[in-house]
C-alpha cells in the first residue's frame, strides 16, 4: 500500500512527489500523458521557447541600431520557423528527462487512473491501494459555443503549439495574457495579427495603465486591437487561423463517482487543501485558485507536507503570487495594482519611474515602459507593483520579496543597487 498517490503529474503532482517523499512517505505518481503537465508541454516553457526565438529575431532585424551591419540586407533573412520548432521540442524533451531523474525513489505510473474511491485506484494493468490521494490533473482551454475547436483554422492554445508554418493572419479571441503572448509571437514572425477582446481593456484585471501601454505598442508593431468587442462582429473570412484563447478550466472529468464537492467547475477544498472526502486533497489548477505553474507547485508541497504532517497542517493562504507576461514588451505584477488599492479605501501613495530615463534600457534599446509602485500611504508598506518594459518579469521578484517581508518604502530606495542596470530604477522610482 501506498502512502500517498498523486493523479497528475505536472507542477502540483510533481513537486508534492518530490517533498512527499523526502518526508518518507511511500510515493506514486499517475501521469495520463506527459510529465510535466501542462506547463512544461502545452503552457509555459514551450511557449515563452517560441518567444525568445522571436525576440532573438526581432533583434536581428534591428541589427543596425546596435552598429552591427551585415554583408547584403537583413531583409535576406528569415526565421525558419520548423527549426523554431524543433528547438522548443528539443528543450521540452530534456526537461521531461531531466523531471523524470528526479523521480528515481518514487513510482511513476504513465497511465490513465481511475479513483474507485478514497483508498483504491485502478490503472490500466492493476488496481492500487492508498492512504492518501492527492488530485493534481490541471486544466483545459475553455471552448466558445460559437467557435469550437476543429483542430483546423479554429484552435485552442494547445493545438497552436504544434504549427509547422507560420500563419498569414491570426484572429485571436480573447486577450488575456495568452492571447497577448501569442499576439507578441506571431506578430513578430511575420504574421498580420488581430486581437478582440470583449472586456474595455487589454489584459482584465491588471493595471490599466500598463494594460493601455501595451496596447499601444500592439499597434506599434502593426496588430490591430480591438477592445470592448464581441467576436462575433468580426469577419472571421479574413483571418487564415483562429485561435480560441479565453481562459482555462479545472479537468475534473472522470471523478463523478467520488462525489467529490465541486463549486462552479473546481474541486473545492479548505484552507489546507483537503476536500470534502477524508484522505483526499487536491492541489493546482483543479482548485481553481490561481491557475499559475509557480502557484500550483507551492499548493502541491503545502498538500505533502499536510499529508505527511496531519497534527501540524499548514494553510495555503500564500497570496503574494507574481503574474508574469511574457509580451513585447513584458509586464509582469504583484500584490495590489492601484485600482484595486484605490477600491479597498488605501490611503494610496504611487510612486513612477519611466524607463526611458533608465541608461541600461537605452543600451538594450529597450526603453519603452516603466515601473508603478503602490504603497500605503500610513504605514509607509508596499501594496504591490506593476512593470511594463525590458526584464520585467525577472524585476518583480524583487517587489515579491518586499511584499512577502512587510518591507517599507525606505528599506527599498536606501538599497543600493548596481550600476547600469534595470534593477536601479527600482530605487529611482521611490526617489520621485
């Protein structure tokens, strides 16, 4: 008998694996199809692989900014968007390898499971038995009823993944952050992109003020934007790809007869993630939480630790979680934006810095964007940041990490930071 057996083997799964074992517990890990889930297959890593290919040249293009001239035109030159490809399945491949090295001292099953109930679970080959069970299968786009995915010219943001040409025009509906993520993409592989979005602003739910940024430079690069409108005015003969992006569910499909409580299409589960079924817990995108790789991995090692620790549980209540959009230019988030500040009656305070008096974002030549900082205006404590502009998402851990230890404005701007570098117009931001 096990002591633990996980279905689902992406962040959450993966990670609770890995501390659960390092607790003592007796490990097995259920994985359908590829290690890695979501993230590493059809989500983050094989997408922001595509968009460093497309950064690379787009930089190329540029060439001569840099005083950097080639033999003939760059115009010659192009983006061979197979080895594109190849490159992204490449490095996908070694870190599924790499994942499953990991895994040496827990049992891995590749296959479908089926939870009989709180104890036993059938596999293809056997039926196991268990202590626990920790649920971890992830999510699925969301489907429109008007367009449906045909794995033709109306595709969802798995299906996209796998072209091997480069479309001449692509409709994307919805845009959110993956639709902004592949708009960046193919616009700058030559594609003529469009956007619809039927909320008033790109990116619902970030600052406005950065959402409004990136729309202009959306129309910089030549993708048309439409926000505040409904797909179905447009006129889809025009466009050679649809791609389907509006958001994701919670795959719960194939667990009705545990009568698991499920709210509004999640598993629902308390604060130490355990769900309505003594022994049973959940973690991940099936929650319904945060559908983020960073945060699912988090919920899978408080769920082990949980598990392996029932006198002691922790609660997941971790609610600073960095949003990371991996757009030309980047915009990354974390805590309060200042409309939301302003909605909880703060006593605001913003503090600004443009990159475009940053020295390092003008040698990137990078220079489009800046940094919003919102704290409170008694206690003197940052609430939350927003970046939009180069590296983004690598400067807002900084924000997370004083958000995280209750930092105050001061300990911040008296920091020293080296110089030239982005990270410097963290503390010039609160100089202003």
């Amino acid at each position: 008998m096990y002591d633990l057996t996980i279905i689902g083997a992406g962040w959450a799964g993966f990670n609770a694996a890995q501390d659960a074992k390092s607790y003592g517990l007796k490990v097995a890990l259920v994985e359908r199809s590829h290690i890695g889930g979501t993230c590493l297959n059809r989500g983050c890593i094989p997408t922001k692989t595509l968009i460093q290919s497309a950064k690379a040249f787009q930089q190329f293009k540029k060439s001569n900014t840099f005083g950097i001239v080639w033999p003939g035109s760059s115009a010659g030159f192009s983006a061979n968007f197979s080895q594109i490809q190849a490159r992204k399945e490449k490095i996908v491949q070694q870190l599924r390898q790499g994942m499953q090295s990991q895994l040496s001292a827990v049992d891995f099953f590749n296959q479908e499971a089926r939870i009989l109930d709180k104890n036993n679970i059938k596999l293809r080959d056997k039926q196991i038995q268990t202590k626990f069970i920790l649920i971890a299968t992830g999510s699925a786009p969301i489907e429109l009823a008007n367009f449906k995915f045909n794995g033709e010219n109306i595709l969802s943001s798995d299906e996209i993944l796998n072209l091997q040409t480069v479309p001449a025009s692509l409709l994307i509906i919805g845009g959110g952050v993956i639709g902004c993520e592949f708009a960046s993409l193919f616009c700058a592989l030559g594609s003529q992109v469009t956007v619809v979005e039927l909320m008033a602003q790109l990116l619902p739910g970030e600052d406005k003020e950065a959402a409004r940024k990136l729309e202009i430079c959306f129309k910089k690069m030549g993708i048309n934007v439409h926000t505040g409108t409904d797909a179905g005015t447009l006129d889809f003969k025009k466009y050679e790809l649809i791609l389907v992006c509006v958001g994701r569910r919670p795959e719960i499909s194939g667990l009705e007869e545990l009568n698991l409580n499920i709210e509004k299409g999640r598993i629902a589960v308390d604060e130490f993630l355990r769900t309505n079924i003594d022994g049973i817990y959940a973690a991940g995108d099936c929650t319904g939480k945060s559908m983020l790789a960073h945060f699912a991995a988090y919920q899978g090692r408080i769920a082990a630790y949980n598990i392996a620790n029932p006198g002691t549980p922790k609660k997941a209540d971790n609610q600073v979680i960095p949003n990371c959009i991996f757009t030309n230019p980047e915009i990354a988030s974390v805590g309060l934006n200042e409309e939301k500040a302003r909605s909880e009656n703060i006593e605001v305070e913003i503090n600004k810095f443009d990159f475009l008096a940053s020295p390092m974002a003008r040698i990137l030549d990078e220079a489009d964007g800046f940094i919003k900082i919102v704290s409170d205006g008694k206690s003197k404590k940052i609430l939350g940041a927003s970046i939009i502009g180069p590296k983004a998402t690598e400067l807002i851990g900084i924000f997370t990490l004083a958000i995280q230890s209750r930092l105050e404005v001061a300990q911040i701007r008296d920091t020293l930071f080296a110089h030239p570098t982005l990270s410097e117009s963290i503390a010039e931001a609160l100089k202003r």
